[in-house]
C-alpha cells in the first residue's frame, strides 16, 4: 500500500511538472539550418542540406543564416572568420572569388559544399522567417568589407515579400545603410544597457538579438513593451530551451531544433 | 519400430541441444548515440558462440528533461570468436530502431533507423559486464511541413556499458 501511494506521488509530481505551457506564439528558428556544433546534427551549420532539413520540419517557423561577402559581391553562408577552420580552403571569403570558393567543402563527414544565399531553395521559405546575419569584417586584412555593395548585393537577390527578411547587424554604424534600402534590422546587443544605448539613436531598429543567459524576463518584458521584436539565440540543452522560451521572446534560434520543437509543443 | 525411432531422434536431439551450451542473460545498460543517450534493458540469448541480444530503452534526455517518450528497440548479432571461462570478445551487428513524436499540431513521428558494425565485449559468470562500440549509417524519416515523406542519413555510433546477470 504504502508503495502504490508512493508511485502515485511520484506520477503526480512528474504531471504536475509537465503541466502544459502556451509557447504557441514564440517562433522556432533553426541556427545556421540544424543547429551550430551539435552532436545531432546531420550537417554541417549553414549547408543547403542543413537548412534544407530544417525548413522541411514540421514546426520549423525559419532559419539563421550567416552571411559573408566574396570578392565578386556574392553572398556566401559560411559561420567562421577564416575558411581553414572549417572547409579545404584557406583565408577568408571577402579576399577569394566566386570560383575558388565554388571547390570549397566542409570537412565534415558528408563534405557539403559551400554554398551561396541565393541557393536556398526560397519557395521553402514562404511566410517563414530568413535571418542574415551580416558578417561585416575581413578578418585577414583587418578591415570591413564594402558596405554599400554588400548592401547591393542583398538588394540583387530580389527576395520575395512573402518571406520574413530580418537582417541582423552588430556594426550599429551599418543600421542606417540596412534600413534606408528597406531591410528591417534586428541589433545584436552585448547587454541590455548596449541595446538601450543603440536604440536611443536607432529608433526605427525592428529589435533586438541577444544571448539567452545576457536577459532577463523581466529585462525582455520592457524591451517588447516598446513594440520591438526580441530574438533570443545560444541554447542546446533542454533545460536552457525552456528557460529561453519561459521568458516569451518573439522567436528563439536553437541549435537543437527537434528539443525546441518539442518543448514547444509538448 | 517407428516409436523408437522417434524416441532415439528425441534423445540424439537433446544431446545436441544440451551439446550447445546455451545460455540466456538480463541486463541492464546505458547506450550513447548520435541522438541521445538510452537507458534500456536487453535479453540476451548465448548458442555456443553466437549471442542473440533483443534490447528495449529509452532516451534519457528526452524522457527526463523533456518527459517525453524516446523509445528505442534493438537487435544485436555477436560471433565470439575469443571464448574462454569467463570472457568472450568478437564482432558484432546492430539494428536500432527509435521512434520520437515532435507533437506538433499533428502527430509528427521522426523515425530513426540505425545499422551498425562494430564489437562486443563481455566478462564474468554469473554476473558481468558488457561493452559494445559499433560504427554505421544512421537514417531520420518524417513528414514534412507539406506531408511529403522525407528520408535523411548520416554517420553514427553506438557506444555501450551494461550489467547482466545469466538467468540459466
């Protein structure tokens, strides 16, 4: 007797902790397609294969992608600053060409090639999120790329209004040069207090991208309350999805995409 | 004549059934996976040396930190061809099959079919341990946001730790 009341206050306390929480309105976006450096992950971050498998979910509500700038103006996806950390090429995008970078693959155990912004397959994307996640600097030669045609080049793709295009910047200097073509720009903030510094200047921001663990609910609460978008990124474990999606942003970028669809929905 | 024959086949058979030496195992074990970390337990039928291994588990993560069903059956096939008193070693196949339901607002299955190579390792009488590692192709099947089946594969592995404890 005394084991069965035993089991029962168990089974009761394990319901009672899986009590139903409403994040139907937080969207899901997958971190460089899959997930950045996940064991789970069937890809490599930022391949068409990657991205291509997480638009294919079922809960998927879009992808962060991480955008950098040839020599040729082309936008390429590719997360690192130089090329040898992660593919047979050496150096760093903005000093090769299109064709050199064409050979480029992952060393990874399906070697996915790299690949430019305009292979996504777009029609994937309709009414779903598209973050960039604009990689501005030449680490090789210590200097920013050219704003103004990396502006050109997004504005070449012509990308379809059905798609929720969000350009996220950590340069504030380029915000203006975003926004003035059109492009809603999400600030990468350090802090709360770098967030309400950037936009006391940058009014027309559409919101803020933040780590999880660098703001509070509280902290996000008053960021939402001024109408601005809030995107939290930099969660694995489940136990850091749930803290993220228990603070209520607009849309988390998981690097564990079937837990936080789980979580979601569960 | 018939009768006898039958009985003599009876006796011959049991002779070479008890010849056999078979041996049947429980244990208990915890499998690392690409996809999560299981806790199970197997059946494990020895024919001389041959091992015949049928596992139930679950997926620890998902069930603990997210209470969610992660269930996972396996088969696996061992020929031992170290076989000594209390030790036996040889190479191994595994099927897995795990199935997760994202639950969305659909029932949204992702099947995981696994196969792997790799060997296994066993110590002690009646009680011992069993360590397998196995290397192979790792499949995720669902449906997509349209409802078109979708098939995906990867390299993965199997390392494994258990207990068991010989029944007979």
């Amino acid at each position: 007797m005394r084991l069965i009341k035993s089991v029962l206050i168990i089974l009761t306390l394990f319901s009672a902790c899986n009590k139903k929480k409403d994040f139907l309105d937080i969207k899901i976006l997958g971190h460089a397609g899959m997930g950045l450096s996940i064991q789970n992950s069937f890809y490599h971050d930022n391949s068409l294969e990657s991205i291509d498998l997480a638009l294919s979910m079922d809960g998927c509500d879009g992808v962060e992608v991480d955008v950098q700038m040839s020599k040729d103006n082309t936008l390429w996806l590719y997360h690192d600053p130089f090329l040898e950390n992660q593919t047979n090429l050496s150096g760093c995008i903005a000093d090769k060409n299109n064709d050199e970078l064409s050979n480029a693959k992952y060393k990874s155990m399906h070697k996915e090639k790299l690949i430019r912004l305009d292979e996504i397959d777009f029609n994937k994307l309709q009414n779903k999120f598209l973050l960039l996640d604009i990689r501005h600097f030449n680490n090789c030669l210590n200097t920013s790329v050219n704003i103004n045609d990396f502006v050109a080049s997004l504005i070449a793709l012509n990308l379809s209004s059905e798609i929720k295009i969000r350009v996220i910047l950590k340069n504030s200097s380029w915000i203006n040069n975003f926004t003035n073509s059109g492009f809603e720009v999400i600030y990468e903030a350090f802090d709360l207090a770098d967030w309400n510094n950037t936009i006391s200047i940058y009014q027309h921001l559409k919101g803020l991208i933040i780590k999880n663990a660098d703001i509070t609910k509280t902290q996000l609460n008053e960021v939402k309350t001024n109408q601005k978008e809030v995107y939290l990124f930099e969660m694995r474990a489940p136990k850091s999805i749930k803290k993220a999606l228990l603070k209520k942003p607009d849309a988390i970028i998981t690097d564990d995409l079937r837990a936080s669809i789980l979580e979601k929905y569960k | 004549m018939k009768f006898k024959f039958i009985i003599l086949l009876f006796f011959i058979k049991s002779h070479f059934l008890i010849a056999q030496n078979k041996e049947r195992q429980v244990s208990v074990n915890l499998t690392y996976t690409k996809m999560d970390l299981f806790i199970g337990c197997s059946f494990i039928d020895k024919r001389n040396a041959m091992d015949h291994e049928y596992s139930i588990h679950t997926g620890i993560t998902k069930f603990f930190f997210q209470s969610s069903l992660f269930p996972m059956i396996q088969y696996n096939y061992t020929y031992n061809f170290l076989k000594k008193q209390n030790m036996r070693l040889g190479p191994c196949l595994i099927v897995n099959m795990a199935i997760l339901n994202l639950k969305t607002t659909k029932s949204n299955f992702h099947y995981y079919p696994e196969t792997l190579i790799g060997y296994k390792f066993s110590y002690g009488n009646k009680i011992g341990v069993i360590h397998k590692s196995a290397i192979g192709v790792l499949f995720e099947g669902f449906k997509d946001y349209l409802s078109n089946p979708k098939w995906v594969n990867t390299f993965s592995y199997n390392f494994n730790i258990g207990i068991y404890y010989a029944i007979d």
